[in-house]
C-alpha cells in the first residue's frame, strides 16, 4: 500500500475558519466539560468516559457532539486561555453547547463531514483539518 493510499479526505463545513495538524484522539462518546474536563492540564476526568485520563491539549479531538449545559463552553475557553486546548475540533454534529466554547477559543472546528468521523478516524491517526475549505485529511496510523 503507498503512502497515497492510507489518505482518506472528508469534507464537511468549517465553523470556526483555521487550519491545524496532529495527532487524532476520538471518542464515539459525547463529552461534557463542566466537571467532566481539568482546565488545569485539559484531561477528560469525567469518572465512566472512555477517554478518562487522557488530555486534549495540542490533539485534533474528535467526538460526536457535546453533552451537558452552557457551562461547557465557559470551561472549554479557560482550557483554551490556559493552553490546554485541542488543535482542532471534528464533531458530526455542532450543538449549541461547543458552538460556544468554540467561536470564543477561535479553535478550528469543522461539522457534518460526508463520512461520520468517529468511524473513520481513530485515536493516533494524523489528521489535517483545514475548516477554512471544509476537508479533513486523515493519514491511518502505522499497524
């Protein structure tokens, strides 16, 4: 297989513009961020998420939508304005919930991507997100 073939291209639309790279990390769980994220060092310590333990800073997060109330956007900012935000965010579905965390951080997001995200990207994958254009290049992790 040639490094050509382990690309794979969504296209969906951009929400907040921008371009980012890195490592994937994913959950097939919504997320919630008022109790369930450490601003401090931007690990999810929600107690039953899959994802407990692991940090979001500096990785192209990935998830469905988010869970909880308007607070998720007023912690998600002050994980952003303590650098420990991700590199940008892939969710299928926007809900008003991250919209605001979102906008406020200016963190590349892109939504409603042809393919769902969560099924083909996985954690460790290298991700290219350009939101300006609306495409996600994913580049499959090595075995």
């Amino acid at each position: 297989m040639t490094r050509e073939a382990e690309k794979i291209i969504l296209r969906g639309r951009g929400v907040v513009g921008g371009k980012a790279e890195g490592e994937a990390l994913v959950t097939r769980e919504r997320v919630s961020c008022w109790g369930a994220l450490d601003a401090e060092t931007g690990t999810i310590i929600e107690r039953r998420h899959e994802l407990r333990g692991k940090s979001i800073k500096g990785k192209i997060f990935v998830f469905p939508s988010g869970k909880g109330s308007s607070g998720w956007g007023a912690i998600f900012y002050e994980n952003y304005m303590k650098g420990n935000a991700p590199l940008a965010i892939i969710n299928q579905r926007l809900d008003t919930v991250v919209a605001n965390g979102v906008i406020a951080s200016k963190v590349p997001t892109i939504i409603e991507l042809d393919k769902d995200p969560v099924r083909v990207i996985e954690t460790g994958d290298w991700v290219r997100v350009d939101a300006d254009q609306g495409i996600v290049e994913v580049r499959k992790k090595k075995g």
